[in-house]
C-alpha cells in the first residue's frame, strides 16, 4: 500500500477530486475545446511573431492570456474572428508597454499603488 493511502473503500468520491473528473465527457469536451482555442490563438499570432513584432516570451504570454480568455468566456464557442481580434490587442498592448519601457505587471502595481494612496 504507498504511503499516505488511508485505506478507504477505493471509492472514487473518496479521493476528493472536483466534479468534472467524475465527468469523463465534461472533461474530454473542456480539453477539446482547450485546444481548439489553443490552435486558433497560434494561428492568429504567427504572422506577429514571424514578423518580429513580439519575442517568444511575449508569443507565449499572449498565447496564455487569449486561450485562458477563450476557455473561461461565457459564450462557449471559438470564433476565428473574434480570436483574431483579440490576439491582435494583446500584440498592440505589448508593443505598447515595451516601446514605453514597461512590462504588463507593472500597469497593475502601479495601479493599485495609485488607488491605494487616496
């Protein structure tokens, strides 16, 4: 028996694991829509990245952010368009703070430090 197994009747419910993991449809339906999304942002940011408007980890960044977006929109459903889009602010953004010697994380600091000195 490995160590930490507290016995148990090796039930599924047992293990404690989120309700989409009971769900094997659920599940396969999310990853399959995870990398629809996933295959519709690397379309949309290749011409960016082959141009050198943004640097690998920016193409990764925004390859992050857009598939998170995607994935968690209420909608549901993967609009090329709309992915293009959205891909194209994120690009527009980045070159934004890089020309202005910022990174992304800092707008947020910075912002909060402003609100927080009212």
């Amino acid at each position: 028996m490995p160590s930490g197994f507290s016995g148990g009747s090796g039930d599924s419910s047992d293990i404690g694991w989120d309700n989409e993991s009971k769900d094997p449809d659920k599940y396969l339906k999310k990853l399959h829509t995870q990398e629809r999304a996933v295959e519709e942002v690397k379309l949309a940011i290749k011409p960016y990245y082959q141009r050198k408007d943004i640097n690998k980890d920016d193409y990764k960044d925004i390859l992050r952010k857009a598939v998170h977006k995607i994935c968690h929109s209420r909608n549901g459903e993967i609009n090329p368009v709309k992915v293009s889009n959205l891909v194209k602010l994120y690009v527009q953004r980045y070159k934004y703070f890089r020309k202005h010697g910022r990174k992304m994380d800092e707008e947020v600091r910075e912002d909060r430090e402003m609100d927080s000195s009212y």
